[in-house]
C-alpha cells in the first residue's frame, strides 16, 4: 500500500523544483531554446516574469503535484485492494512444491 500523505508530498516537491529548474532554463537560455510559452500555457495565471507570477506559478505546480501524487496512491491502493482476493484464490488453487 502507498502512503496518500508521502506520495502526495513527494509529487508537490517534485513539481515545485521541476518548476524552478524550468524557469532557471528559461531565464539564462538563448530565446529559441526555452519554452516560455509552454509555462504560460500550462500554468494558469503564469506570465514572464515577475515575482507575482513566479510565487504563483510555484503555488500551483506544488499543488498539482499533491493532487496527483493523491490520485496516484489512492488509486494503487484501490487497485492492489481489488486485486489482492484474486491473488489469494490463485496461491490456494496452487499446487504446494517442495
């Protein structure tokens, strides 16, 4: 069973750093090698580049992040609950070696 909180909290940092990182790129790479507007896009409310929007756009990435890392490990978890008694069924019906 996954953690819901740990995935959730690994996913937000995961976003928020990964959000940083591609602003850092966009900030010292030459204009045809950055995707500026592919941040204006994706991140609501996003635009080049001021404090505001930067906070902003780091708010949103770390909850993002939460909520799939949720929606991830609530899911596992229901999957591996659904498939656990037909695992069980299976091992019984299995012939013992040794």
């Amino acid at each position: 069973m996954l953690g819901v909180k740990t995935w959730a909290a690994t996913l937000s940092a995961w976003c928020a750093v990964s959000f940083v990182l591609c602003v850092g790129w966009c900030a010292v790479a030459p204009e045809g090698w950055h995707a500026r507007e592919l941040l204006e896009l994706l991140v609501p409310g996003f635009t080049w580049l001021s404090a505001g929007s930067f906070a902003l756009g780091l708010v949103e990435s770390a909850l993002f992040g939460a909520y799939s890392g949720a929606l991830l490990a609530v899911l596992h978890n229901a999957v591996a609950r659904g498939a656990a008694p037909a695992r069980r069924e299976v091992q019984k019906a299995a012939p013992a070696t040794g």
